[in-house]
C-alpha cells in the first residue's frame, strides 16, 4: 500500500509562487510515474501536470510555462509560479500508473493524497 502526503499549498496574490510537495511512503518504485492534479468544488477534477520514469514530462494546455514538475525518490513536487486566481483549488498528488495511458487521466493512476487547498486572490 501507498501512502501519498501533500505539502506546500496555501494562500497567496496573484502573481506569486507556491511550491507543492508529496511525499510518499510504503510499497513505492523508483519507476514510479508520478502526477498532479486538482479540482475545484462543483468542478471536474483536471491534469495539471505528470513526470514518468525517463522523465518525460506533460502539462495541461492552461499551464502555459508557469508550473514545473520535477521528482525525487520518494517525493515529487510541483513549482507554481505567475499564479492566477483561475488556479485557486485543491490539488492532489497522484502514484504509480496503472499502465500505458494518458498521463494526465487520474483513471491511469493508482494512489492518491489527499490534497492541499491553493487559494489566490486577486
């Protein structure tokens, strides 16, 4: 089993930064894919950006150069910068594909954390 935490949300102004954190622990891989992801209330949750095993990387069309996911071992991160109040939800870290498919399709991924609210005023 996988446990999947979040860090590093919070609240800040348009155009700052926020840098988000999961750490994993239990039966985890180094190949691990590894992926982000958030909702808002009412809303479809969304992909918002993924890294596989050769660190192949896939971002949502909305995020146009302003987040940056990267791994570790056991943690994967998520660097927002120029936030917009449009970003304001809680994001969720996602583990380990279930196999080949889209990286940013939640359906393909197996643990979950249980998200951390981002909030950006204008």
């Amino acid at each position: 089993q996988v446990q999947l935490v979040e860090s590093g949300g919070g609240s800040v102004q348009a155009g700052g930064s926020l840098r988000l954190s999961c750490s994993a622990s239990g039966q985890i891989y180094r190949t691990d894919c590894m992926a982000w992801f958030r909702q808002v209330p009412g809303k479809q949750r969304e992909g918002v950006a993924a890294i596989n095993l050769d660190d192949t990387t896939k971002y949502a069309d909305f995020v146009q150069g302003r987040f940056t996911i990267s791994k570790g071992w056991n943690t994967h991160y998520l660097q927002m910068n120029s936030l917009k109040p449009e970003d304001t939800a809680i994001y969720y870290c996602a583990r380990q594909c279930r196999g080949p498919g889209e990286m940013l399709d939640g359906n393909n991924y197996a643990a979950w954390g249980k998200g951390t609210q981002v909030t950006v005023s204008s």
